[in-house]
C-alpha cells in the first residue's frame, strides 16, 4: 500500500476521545438535566480512544513486517525497529515523567512508581500501575512498549512457520496467536486477582489500580494490538483480490467505513451506562472485541477507500495527531495543577457550573495544546529526525506520513 488514509484521522479521533472523556469526569452530574446526564454518559465512554490507540499502533507497526512477508524479503530489522520506537515513546515520555515527578509532591511508593515508568515496566504489578500521582494516563505506556515487544515476535514467527507471500497463512497466524492471547489473559483472571483490602478509587490510584487488575493488564491488551495487525495484514490480501479496484470505485469501502464509525459510537450511546466490565469478552475494559474490532475495521476501510479516507485526513486531523501524544501526556497533569493552583472544584465531579466547567476546559485545552507544541518541536521531532537520518532507507518501504509519525 502506498498510502494509508485515514489514519491521522483515526488518530486524533482517539486522542479528542481521551480528553473528552477526562474533562467530563470533573462535571458534576447534579446540575444536568436528564438528556445532558444521557449524553455526559455517553462522552463518559469516549476512553475507549486507548483501545483505539493500541489498534492504530498495531496496525501501522505492523504494515512494514506484511510489506515485506507480502514481497517475499527478510524480515525488517529488529535493531532498526526498536531504535525508533524508543526515539518515538522515550523522550517526550520521559520529560513528562519527571517533571510530573518534581512537582506532585508526597505519594506512596513515589520513587518505585517512578523507576518502573522509566523502566516501562510499570504496567505489572497495582503498585506501580500509575507512574505519577498527577498524570494517570501513563498507565497505558508500558503497556504500549510490552506490545512493541510482542509485535516483532508474533512476526519472526510468522516468517519462519508461514510460506512467504501467503497472506492468508499469515492472516491464520496471527488468528492463533490472537487466540494464545485470550488463553494467557484468562489464566491471568484467574490465578493473579488482587485482594479485597485497600481495594477501589476511595483508597486513591493504587486502590483503583486493585480495581483495574487483573482485567486490565499487558497481555491482555495486546489483543487489543493484535486486531490491528490483522487489519493491516487482511487490507493487503484484499489488495491482491481481483475485486478490491471495482469495490474502490464503487465507493464500497467508503460505505463500509462511514457504517463503521457510525457502529462504533452507536455502541457508545447503547453502552452509555453499562457497568465497567459488562457487554465484553473476559470481562476486558473497553468493550472487547466490539470496540477495538470497530476501530480495526475503520482504519482498514478509510485506507481502502476512494473519498473517505481522505476527507478525514485534513489539515486539522493532520495537526491534532502530529501533537497527539504530547496532548495524551500533558492533558491530566494540567487539569491537576490547575486543580491544585486555581480551581479547587476542578476535581472527579466538582465542578457545579457550566459555564466554569467549559471555561476551565478551555484553560486546559490552551496549555496542553501549547506544551504539545513545545513537546513535539523541541524534544518529540529533533530526536525522530536525527533516527530518521541515521537511516537513509526509511523502515517502511513506501512511508507514510502517519507511520513517521506512529
């Protein structure tokens, strides 16, 4: 594929998602009235956008080692690979980490927390769940970096068990791998719960992490991952089926991605107040498979399309996803110490007026969107663009915006 549309769009959708989602816990409920508190609810179940992150991820990640399966070349290189996946995650990350470290004060566990974030490790074990007190989106980080790991794996074997060029055999590998997943993390529900005592978000972000897991975990998450490696394997085989230019034409692929995202926030209001954990396989966050199957299923078609893939790919998509992961880094913290400086109510549903809820947001949509800018201009693309040199034969065969990027 010489292009993938859609997914900056896809992207920045996941990141707006995110924030949303955040800005709407600080609203309280109390002052809605009934249609408001329906659609509070819905926006409350955008953070699905992480499980959009980690299919997008996969996908593109993915595309290069199917590129070359598909051609009949050796597998990309590992060293390259994992070069740029540190210069991608590493520097912004690390920059936020520590400042958030610096300035939260007191927290249990504060260092430990800190040195699993920085080890990307953090991600096994409810103690150092959340790396910063102020900043819990991290989480997901480490996790991220597990799946990285897992991903050139699931490959090398692909290219040594499956015949080279035979997508369909690759497509069947990852199916089996998918399912060794399922296995892994439903032997993780039962023999790794947690315990009852200190057990909830009353008892702060390590009580809440005792929530989350094990339903939240690293391997489980790469089956998150796995669905977007599958799209990007299944959009190739497409490709070399007879019909997929007469599909294009007619528009097929665009239909099948506009009824996609159309599915996929139709589950959102459908789901608005179900409990954390229902509607899903093996009781994994964020609707699985439904949800991360939908997000897999618009990135394959927006890339297939003839319009809309695209459309979605404009100026503005373009410019939200270039800063999207220092937007995902910074948004939290900002709306914590604004908490903490200025806006006393601006905490999980302190927030009684509407006017001052939309207000404070705007804040912190104007700081984060200001260190996104000095995240991605002097730490995120001087480091990206010294690796890039360093290889004058980009990983991918045929670049993509969104894969430099990703």
């Amino acid at each position: 594929m010489r292009t993938l549309h859609g997914a900056d769009g896809v992207r920045a959708l996941a990141c707006l998602m995110v924030i949303a989602h955040h800005a709407l816990q600080r609203l309280s409920p109390e002052i809605l009235g009934p249609g408001l508190i329906e659609m509070r609810a819905f926006v409350m179940n955008w953070n699905v956008g992480v499980s959009g992150f980690f299919v997008l991820s996969g996908y593109l990640l993915s595309m290069p080692f199917w590129q070359a399966f598909q051609d009949r070349k050796t597998m990309p290189g590992l060293g390259e690979f994992a070069l740029r996946r540190l210069a991608r995650i590493a520097p912004a990350y690390y920059a936020a980490l520590i400042i958030c470290f610096l300035i939260q004060g007191p927290a249990a566990d504060a260092l430990l927390r800190l040195v699993t974030g920085l080890g990307f490790v953090a991600g096994f074990h409810w103690r150092t769940w959340f790396p910063s007190e102020i900043n819990g989106p991290f989480w997901s980080i480490s996790l991220e970096v597990f799946c990285y790991a897992l991903l050139p794996l699931g490959m090398w074997a692909m290219f040594r068990l499956c015949a080279a060029g035979n997508l369909a055999r690759g497509l069947i590998h990852w199916l089996i791998v998918l399912a060794a997943t399922l296995l892994a993390h439903q032997l993780i529900l039962v023999f790794c719960q947690t315990s009852g005592l200190g057990k909830g978000w009353e008892f702060g972000l390590q009580g809440g992490a005792k929530y989350w897991l094990p339903n939240y975990n690293p391997v489980g998450f790469f089956a998150h991952y796995i669905l977007g490696v599958v799209a990007a394997g299944s959009l190739l085989w497409l490709r070399q089926q007879g019909r997929f230019d007469t599909w294009q034409r007619a528009y097929r692929f665009d239909i099948g991605a506009a009824v996609a995202i159309i599915a996929l926030f139709g589950w959102l209001w459908l789901t608005r107040n179900a409990r954390e954990f229902s509607w899903s396989l093996q009781g994994q966050p964020y609707f699985y498979p439904v949800v991360p199957l939908l997000f897999a299923l618009t990135l394959g078609l927006l890339a297939a399309s003839q319009a809309l893939g695209r459309w979605t790919d404009n100026r503005v998509t373009r410019f939200i996803a270039t800063l999207s992961f220092g937007l995902y880094l910074w948004h939290y913290a900002v709306m914590e110490i604004m908490q903490r400086l200025f806006a006393k109510d601006f905490h999980y549903a302190g927030v009684t007026e509407l006017q001052r809820f939309l207000g404070l947001n705007l804040i912190m949509l104007g700081i984060s969107l200001a260190l996104a800018m000095l995240s991605w201009h002097f730490v995120e693309q001087p480091v990206l663009n010294a690796v890039r040199r360093r290889y004058a034969k980009p990983l991918a065969a045929n670049p993509l915006p969104a894969w430099e990027q990703e």
